[in-house]
C-alpha cells in the first residue's frame, strides 16, 4: 500500500517519512511527500498536493486546518483515503470532515498515540462511574512553546471522553481558563489549564476530584515518534476499510 505524507517537511512529516523508510512497515510503501516548500529528494516530492494524492492509496495529514480542509476536497475528488492527526479543527470544520467521510474513508484523530487513545477510554469509563455531584473534572495539557492552538487538540478529546462518560456535551459543561474572582466551582464542569515551554511534547492529566480523594490519569509522551507510529498503524488499517469516519478507537478496536 502507497502512503503519501502532507507537510512532509514538518516535524510529524519528517518523521513519517523516516518511519516509512527505515521502519519495519511490510505492506506499506512510501509514495512521497508534498509541501509548499519541497526540493528534490531521493524519493518523490512535490509543492502540487494533487501529484501526491494520485500516486498514494493512503494520504497522511498533520498540517494546518487550512491546509487540511483542502487535503478533504482531493481526497474525495482523487478517491484517496486519509489519516488526519492535524489539530484545531473547529466544529465548522468538523463538519467538513463529516461530509467528506460519506466518499471516502478517513481516520481523524486528535492524537494518534496508542497510549492516548487508552487514556481517552479510560477517561470516559471514570467519568461515567463518578458523578458530577462528589466529583468534579479538571483537565491539564502542557506542550512546547511552538505549539499554536490551546487547550490542545488531544486536551479537548480527553474532555470531550469525560462529557460522553457522563452523557453531556462538553460545550455544555466546559469553562474557561480560571482568572480573577471566578465565584465557586460550577457542578458537573470540565475546566482546562495550559502550559507552554521549552520542548515538551505532551503531557495530559485528567484530574477527578472529591472530598478526601483525588484520582490523576496521565499520559506524558516523550519521543514525536510514536505520533509517527500510531498515524502508519492507522494507514494500514483504513486500507480495506468502506467511505466512513473512523478514529483511532477503531483502529485499536476500544
């Protein structure tokens, strides 16, 4: 199977393209990359996307929400199934993304880590199990300082587990950062923090409070590479897969 790698200049982008040359991916084969700043390289690249959505059966995106929105068009036009791990997608977006999945079979993932996508199960199983009235949910999220978006793609996915555990939308329940004289804690909200410095790659905590007791369930991810692994893991399994939208939930079958 061909896999083709947007952005392939990027961080995430480079490393795929080292995964699918070193790596031990049998049935996967590296199609090329494309990126608005593209050279010459001992394997294809092009500035022109559309060049690579034709040589590729599976499409790789961690670009910009821009970028992304326009990867979905070719992907339908080209009859290409993706992987997108890119992050900030708005609910407009979202829908976008919804509509391109009825041609073609996408994965969308907020992360693509395996560790993650175990956090984000067993958030939802604690949330559902801990009511809103003894327990309330505060969710943490720390990246490096290039990061652009907050709270973080993959901090807003573990919110949005918490919400569905307790059977809520989280834009129902959710605050803003706490700042000032903000009144008592809301029941049954789900608050975000942020840090941001140096070179972190990722930490999320989801934290459940109670009177004399406190639960943390955490992932800290330390290498960019699993982002790489998790993303390849899902191009080898969309392969045979029917138009729909799929997660990484799927994939690992949670």
């Amino acid at each position: 199977m061909k896999i083709g790698v947007t952005g392939y200049t990027g961080r995430v982008g480079q490393l795929l393209i080292q995964e699918l040359i070193m790596g031990n991916w049998k049935t996967l084969e590296l199609a090329g990359g494309s990126a608005p700043d593209a050279s010459k390289a001992s394997y294809f690249t092009t500035k022109d996307p559309v060049e690579l959505f034709k040589k590729a059966d599976v499409v790789v995106d961690f670009s910009r929400p821009e970028a992304t929105l326009k990867n979905l068009e070719l992907a339908v036009k080209t009859d290409t199934k993706l992987v997108i791990g890119t992050t900030g997608l708005s609910h407009t977006d979202e829908e976008k993304l919804h509509s391109a999945a009825k041609e073609t079979s996408i994965v969308y993932a907020a992360n693509m880590s395996v560790g993650v996508n175990i956090l984000l199960a067993l958030v939802e199983k604690a949330a559902a199990a801990l009511g809103p009235e003894t327990w309330d949910i505060e969710i943490f999220e720390s990246h490096h300082k290039h990061k652009v978006d907050a709270p973080s793609g993959t901090a807003l996915a573990v919110g949005k587990a918490a919400a569905k555990g307790r059977g809520v939308d989280l834009e129902d329940v959710r605050v803003a950062p706490y700042d000032g004289i903000t009144g008592e804690r809301e029941e049954g909200s789900i608050a975000f923090s942020v840090a941001r410095g140096g070179d972190v790659v990722g930490e999320h905590t989801a934290y459940f409070y109670a009177e004399g007791e406190r639960i943390e369930l955490t992932h800290i991810a330390t290498n960019r590479a699993l982002f790489a692994k998790g993303a390849l893991r899902a191009a080898q399994w969309v392969g045979d897969k029917p138009a729909g939208l799929y997660s990484m939930k799927d994939v690992l079958g949670l």
